[in-house]
C-alpha cells in the first residue's frame, strides 16, 4: 500500500519537478548557469510575474470599474497623482543607485520588498476605497523603475564567454515576457475570486524575489573599473574652449549614434504609451466589430505582447552589424503601418499595428543596447543604460498623458499615432544612417 502511494506520489510530482528542471536548463544553457546569468532571468521572471498581477489589480480597481468618462478621470488623476511625481524621481534614481555599487543584491531585494508590502497597502485600499492607493501605485512604480535600473547595471556583470550584451538582454527580457504570460491568466482567475487576491498573489511572489535576489553571485555588488556617465553635450561643454581631453566621457561625448538611437527608441515609447491608453479608452467604448470590449482590449494586448516577444527572439538571433539600421528600418515600419491604420481603420489594422510596435520597440531597444555597447567605454556604460532607460520611461508617460485626452476617434488618434512616429524618424533619421556608413567606434556584436 505504502509502495502505491509513493508512485502515485511520484507520478504527481514529476510533471512540477520536470518542468521545473527543464525551466533550469533553458536559463542556464549556454554557460548563463556559471556566470550567474541564469539566475538573473529567473529573477526578472519573477519580477514580470509579479507586475503583471498589480497591474491586473490597478487596471480593474482604476478602468474597468466605473463607467468610461468616470474611467477617464480617475485614469488621469492616476497619471498625475503616480506618472507626475515618477517623471520627476525618475532622474534621480539612477545617480542614487550609482552610489550604491557594493550593495546591488541588497538594493534588488529592498525593491521587490518594498512592492510585496506596498501590494498589501493597496489590497486595502482596494477594499476600501481609501486613497493610499494612489502613493502606494507611485511607490511600486518607483520601486520597479529603481530594480530596472539595477538590473541593466548588473548584466553586464554576469555575461558568459562569447555572449554579447544584446543577447544577454534579450535572454533576460524575454524570461520577463514569457512569465508575465504565464501569470496574467493567474491574475485573471485570482481577480475572479476577489480584487484583492492578484495583489496578494504579487505578495507572495515578490517576497521569493526578495530572497531569490540574493542568490546572485556576489561580483554583482562589484563596482570594480566603473564611473558614472554625464548627459553632457560635448567636450566644450564639460570644458569649456580648448580645455584638456574629456575626463568622463557621457552619451554624446562618444559619437550621435547613441544619442540619435535614444530618440528613435523615444518615439517608439511614446507611441507606447499612447496606444495603451487611447486604445484601451477607445475600444471600451466602440469594441472590435463583433466583439466585447473586454476581449477587445485582450485582443490588442496580445497582439502588442506576441509582437514584443517575437522581436526579443529576433534581436537574440540577427547578427548585424548595423544596428543603426535596423532601428532606421523598424522605426520606417511602424510608421507605414500607423499611417495605413488610420487611413482604413478597422479591426485588424489596430491589432496589426499593436503587434508591430510591440516588435519594432523590442528590437530597437535591443540595437540601441548593441550601440551603448559598441560606443559608450566600458567605464560608463552601465551607468548610460541607467540613463538612456529614464528617457524612455519619461516618453512613455508624455505618450499616455496625450492618450488620454485624446477624442475617442480611431482615426483622429491613430493619425496622432503616425505623426509622433514620424517626428522621431524624420529627427534621428539622418544621423543614424550617417553612423551606420561610418561604422561607428567599432563593430558592435548584436548577437
């Protein structure tokens, strides 16, 4: 009898520890497992999972309880009270972070702490009513942007024989997508149960990257060989008139091609954020045809994710060596299709058009990733990614912010859509191509 239970006990625990295993295997291959990237991609999976249930949360507590204009203004009070202040904290974060090299672990942790316990605050909240939800969203907002932050400051850290920082990126970034795949469903059900229960759901899972990120290896708190890098213009600008060579060299100090690919990626983020918040406003209130709005927004959001991994899978296996090039060409497709979509609206345009911006925003943010390796001196250079990702972020709220006062016209909106996009290909559009027939410093390994 016992011999049977302990089968039956096997064959219910091998399909966990399998995948489990296989999971392992996938995250550690191709040396990931002995630097210590491996257990970085298991932790921003972790990160991604837990995100995604507060976001699940925010979203049904914020938007879909309320009637669409009652949504639109708490949607914007939401922008103001949390997006504002972020835009505002959002520099800093970076040069407070540079001061603390040594204790990276320890920062990582104190930020998936910091979003286990604001998830309970605003579980109350929810329940509530009260309005400590809107500090405690600004909190893990900030908290998530301090642990991107580091997180783009350790990589290079951890990276194996022969693996470019690119791929590395794109490694860990997809573990993020496929986990918050995973774990949207889980929300979904969790939420089913009560509002609360997704954020009690990230709970649980930012308390196991609490303790998950201490299991990176200890040359992660090593800031041996790094400075910090300076937003300055040029050498006359740090100088003044023929003063001595740049001492610490910034974005611009190295060539336009950095800067140029920063603004190309900036657009895209603002389309970003503006197709987020027009879109989810606009299809709540005049669904895909046929379709509810709920499963129309679902509709979007999954073309806008498959697109987004497809291109993280992509930038992990082109090998280029012009990466000005692709940005130039992914930016050029986005906006034809934005222009096409506004100009014969319809269902699926809008989800064509989800989908390749979610692509063009992951491999461009993987080439300008190819361009701070290739021209930012080792130095500086986790410290620029600290930067170049503060601008985004910054962009992406500029984008929602437009989004939301916008008319509820498709056409009107998706034309908006096209001129932010072409105003950041008509504005980096010369330099980059000018980068790319030079050559750059060096030859970048993309892959």
């Amino acid at each position: 009898m016992s011999g049977a239970v302990r089968a039956v006990g096997r064959a219910l625990h091998l399909p966990v520890t399998g995948t489990a295993r296989g999971i392992r295997r996938a995250t550690h291959a191709h040396g990931a497992g002995e630097s210590g990237l491996g257990k970085l991609i298991e932790l921003h999976a972790v990160n991604g999972a837990g995100d995604v249930m507060i976001t699940i949360a925010l979203a049904s507590t914020v938007f879909f309880s309320v009637p669409t204009d009652e949504a639109r203004g708490r949607v914007a009070l939401y922008l103001a009270i949390t997006m504002a202040p972020f835009t505002v904290l959002a520099p800093v974060i970076g040069p407070l972070l540079d001061r603390l090299p040594h204790g990276r672990r320890a920062a990582m942790a104190g930020a998936m702490l910091a979003r286990a316990l604001l998830a309970l605050i605003i579980s109350g909240a929810v329940a509530s009513g009260g309005l400590e939800l809107y500090p405690a969203a600004l909190g893990v907002l900030v908290a998530s942007k301090a642990y991107g932050v580091i997180r783009s400051a350790v990589v290079p850290r951890l990276l194996p024989p022969r693996f470019s920082l690119v791929k590395a990126n794109s490694r860990v970034t997809l573990a993020g997508l496929l986990a918050t795949g995973v774990a949207a469903p889980v929300g979904a059900g969790l939420h089913a149960i009560g509002d609360p229960w997704p954020l009690y759901g990230a709970f649980v899972i930012f308390v196991a990257g609490t303790f998950l990120s201490f299991s990176l290896p200890p040359k992660v708190d090593s800031a041996k060989g790094e400075a910090v890098a300076l937003l300055a213009a040029d050498e006359d600008h740090l100088h003044g008139p023929h003063r001595g060579p740049v001492k610490r060299p910034g974005l611009r100090t190295v060539g336009p091609a950095v800067t140029h690919a920063v603004g190309a990626n900036a657009a895209l983020r603002c389309l970003s954020g503006f197709l987020i918040f027009f879109l989810a406003f606009l299809l709540r209130e005049h669904p895909l045809t046929g379709e509810s709005a709920a499963v129309s927004l679902g509709i979007v959001g999954v073309s806008a994710g498959a697109g987004n991994a497809l291109g993280t899978a992509v930038g992990a296996w082109l090998r280029s060596r012009a990466p000005e090039v692709i940005i130039v060409t992914v930016v050029a497709v986005v906006l034809g299709t934005a222009i096409v979509a506004a100009l014969f609206f319809g269902a699926f345009l809008v989800a064509c058009l989800a989908a390749v911006a979610g692509f063009a925003q992951a491999l461009a943010k993987l080439s300008l990733d190819a361009l701070i390796q290739r021209d930012v001196p080792e130095l500086v250079r986790t410290s620029a990614f600290a930067r170049s990702e503060t601008l985004l972020q910054m962009a992406w709220v500029f984008g929602g912010a437009v989004g939301i006062v916008m008319p509820l016209n498709g056409t009107l909106g998706l034309s908006v859509a096209a001129v932010i996009v072409a105003a950041g290909w008509l504005a980096t559009l010369r330099g980059l191509l000018a980068s790319a027939r030079h050559g750059g410093r060096a030859g970048p390994r993309v892959a």
